[in-house]
C-alpha cells in the first residue's frame, strides 16, 4: 500500500517530501512551523500578511506605533485616502521577516512566503512590488501569490535579478482562473513553477461563492490536470483543501498531484502562532461550530468558527495603525458599514456590526479564527487530558503522520503522561 513518501516533489533536480504546510496570516504560519516544514525535506510557509506588525512582534521594531504616530490626525475622520504606508519601511519589515526566517533554515527543504494579493494597502501595485522584491531580496526561496490573484503580478517582478531562479506559484480554485493567468503571462516567457489547486474545504479566504459545497477538490485536480496536459505543460500541481490525512494526502498523489499542502492540522502545533486558547478552541469544535460567511471586507467569502471573538465587534477601523485592506482610493467595506451602524445609533457608547468584520485588527489579535472544514476533527488528533483541554502536537509529529501513515490511520502523539 502506498503512502506518501514513495512519492517525491521535484523542482529541477531538487527532491522534496510532497507536503506543503500552507501560509496562514497573519503570522499563524510562523517562521518556526515553515523552519520545521523545511527541516524535515517538505515546503513551509510564512505569510507576509501585516508585515510591519509581524517584524514588530518577531524583532521589536516600530512600525506599527510609527505609523500610527504619523497619522493620528486623521484617526476620527472616516476619509483614509490619505493613509498610506512607507514603502521603504514595507520593505524593510518584509526583508527582516524573510531574510531572518531564511537566515534560520536547516535541512534539505524549502520555505516560501504567502503573499496575499487582496491586501491592497491603499497602492496596490506599489506596495505589491515593494512586497514580492523585498522577498527576493532576502533570500526567499519561493513565492505563492494568494487570494485575489492579481494576473499582472509576475510583470511586477520581471526586472528582479531572481525572477528566473525563485520558485514562484500561483493559488487557483478552477482550470478557468489558471487559464487565465497563463494567458495573462504569455508575454514573460516564465511559466509558473507550481499551482496550488486549492478547493472549497480550505482555511482563509476561499476562491469559492457561497456554493463551495458543490465543488469537489479530486474533480478540480483531475480538471487542471487535464488542461495542462492539453496545453503540453509540465507544472506541478499541488493539492489543497480538506486533506486530512497520509490516505488523503496518497489519493491525490496518486491522482496525478505533485504534492499536496495542508494546513489545518498544523493549526493546534505548538509551533503555530495561535495563542494556545484559541488551539483550544481549535481543538473542541465541532461540524457545527463552523462557517462560511461573508464578513471579510475583501469580498472574498471566508472561513471561520462562528465563536470567533470578532464576529459582530463594533470596533473603530484602525487604518492608521494597520490599513492593509484600504483599495487604491482609500476604501474598505468595512469602513462602511462601521459609519452605517454609527449613523443609525448616534447616542451608543458601543455598536455592533454585523456583516463586516474589521479583518486588520482582529487578525492581528487573534479574534477571528479562521479554519479549514476539517477542524471538527482535530480532537481525533490528539490525546484529551485529565483537565478537558487537548494535548498539543509538535509539528513534526504531525508532518510524519502525513508522510508514513496508511489505512485513513491518525498517529496519536506519545501522551503528555507518558513523556513526563
Ligand atoms: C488558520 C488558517 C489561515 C489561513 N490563511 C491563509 C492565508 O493567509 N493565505 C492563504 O493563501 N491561505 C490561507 N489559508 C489556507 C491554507 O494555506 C491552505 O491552503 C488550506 O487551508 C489547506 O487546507 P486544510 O487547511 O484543509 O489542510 C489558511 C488556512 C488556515 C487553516
């Protein structure tokens, strides 16, 4: 029976296990879990999501209360056009977040930054360039290019010395968006070096209407596969979404997927930056707990347990510290309806809104706990302990369980009782 290391990844003459761990912002994928992917022959993720609150967190610069400083004339005024980020800062948090992690890789692996197109930070294309080269810059091994794939971003990289030699990728949910990007990128003359196909079981955003339960991420492989094989290309294709286990993960190698990348077991590892209650929280849900919604003022739809605490808070945006969903004119929907329910409930001391969520903040705070449809299962992963709280796995544990196991098996960690 097959199992995941009888399969390899290969980039050119590079080898890999065939397990991606996924990005997840803000800073959930860490730099630790991504070094742990990477040390034992897999890809780990970090995510440049909130960078400047992510650099100030890992290495105690500024960034944050700087720009807040700079800006907080403008906190009561619903007009943001004005707030703009410092794109030689930007720079700066990217190549510190990136080149430290870089600087920290072990073993025979690769570590690759998830870069979220959908933040577009009041400049767009300015702060994407600033983002995608920064990365280069600092050694980056490769780039995924996420939600709200923008089909001109590989052009914003074409003069970069490393645009030939870095591993870039792109995140689609059908053959259409991919066919598309092509189409697109025709004229560079460098095709993608991998395509996540991610379906509709996944965390974060998804590339999926409020109908995700229709799709079915095998028949999506099976049709990028089929495309590419029309078009003569030879890309590696990555499975995402909803892979659970080594079977899972085996099904879809066998399929004719390069890799798979998964993310939601990793989520309750002691080297994720969840907060370890909110892991707990991870670890209790069930099918229940759990929904898609559309209160990400992205538009994407997203997500997430409905206990989250950021669901419905009323808080003021707080663009001059974060601002990393303002659109080029200085918009968020979530700006909107904050004024909306301000407007109808002018004597409140506290409002609620209900349909936005203001995404910056409550990232950044762990408020919004974001998760693939799997999570209801996470309590099969682990051992439950004398106090009702869920034992925690180390994220190698959980990668190996992903590349040995057969027969739908889940490996249970050593119990804590046991260690100690
Ligand atoms: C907590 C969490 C946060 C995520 N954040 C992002 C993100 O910032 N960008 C992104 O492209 N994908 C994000 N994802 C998607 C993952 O990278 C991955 O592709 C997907 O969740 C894999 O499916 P699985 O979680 O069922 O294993 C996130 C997933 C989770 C669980």
């Amino acid at each position: 029976m097959k199992r995941v290391d009888d399969f390899r990844l290969h980039f050119g003459k590079q080898e890999l296990v065939p397990i991606v761990v996924g990005g997840m912002g803000v800073d959930i994928s860490t730099a630790d879990l991504a070094l742990e992917a990477a040390r034992l022959g897999g890809i780990g993720h970090i995510s440049d999501a909130m960078v400047q609150t992510v650099s100030d967190q890992r290495f105690d610069t500024k960034f944050v209360s700087q720009k807040l400083k700079q800006y907080k004339h403008n906190v009561a005024s619903s007009d943001k056009s004005s707030v703009k980020f410092c794109l030689s800062t930007l720079a700066e948090a990217t190549r510190n977040h990136v080149g430290r992690t870089m600087e920290a890789k072990r073993g025979d692996g690769m570590i690759f930054v998830n870069c979220m197109e959908k933040l577009t930070m009041n400049a767009p294309g300015d702060t994407l360039r600033v983002r995608l080269s920064a990365a280069l810059d600092a050694g980056i091994d490769g780039i995924t290019l996420s939600a709200g794939l923008h089909l001109g971003s590989f052009a914003l990289m074409e003069d970069h010395p490393r645009f030939r030699d870095a591993k870039l990728g792109i995140i689609v949910s059908s053959p259409r968006a991919l066919a598309l990007f092509l189409r697109k990128n025709a004229r560079l003359n460098r095709l993608p070096d991998f395509i996540v196909v991610e379906g509709p079981l996944a965390g974060g955003h998804l590339g999926f209407g409020l109908d995700w339960a229709k799709y079915d991420l095998h028949t999506i492989v099976d049709e990028v596969l089929a495309y590419l094989k029309a078009e003569q290309l030879d890309i590696p294709v990555i499975a995402a979404g909803g892979i659970f286990t080594g079977s899972d993960a085996t099904a879809f190698l066998q399929q004719g997927a390069a890799a798979v990348q998964v993310a939601t077991r990793f989520t309750v590892s002691h080297e994720c930056g969840l907060p370890d209650k909110v892991k707990q929280e991870y670890f209790k849900a069930s099918d229940d707990d759990i929904e898609v919604n559309l209160l990400s003022p992205t538009g994407y739809p997203m997500r997430m347990l409905k206990g989250s605490p950021g669901i419905g808070a009323g808080i003021r945006p707080n663009c001059e510290a974060y601002g990393y969903l303002l659109d080029a004119k200085g918009n968020c929907a979530y700006i909107d309806a904050y004024n909306r329910e301000v407007a109808l409930h002018p004597d409140a001391k506290k409002i609620s809104v209900k349909d936005k969520t203001c995404l910056c903040t409550h990232m950044r705070n762990f408020d919004i706990w974001t998760c693939g449809q799997t999570t209801w299962r996470l309590k099969d992963t682990s051992h439950r302990l004398a106090d009702g709280s869920y034992q925690m796995l180390s994220a190698e544990h959980i990668f190996h369980d992903y590349q040995f196991s057969t027969d739908q098996k889940i490996a249970l960690p050593p119990s804590a009782a046991q260690v100690a």
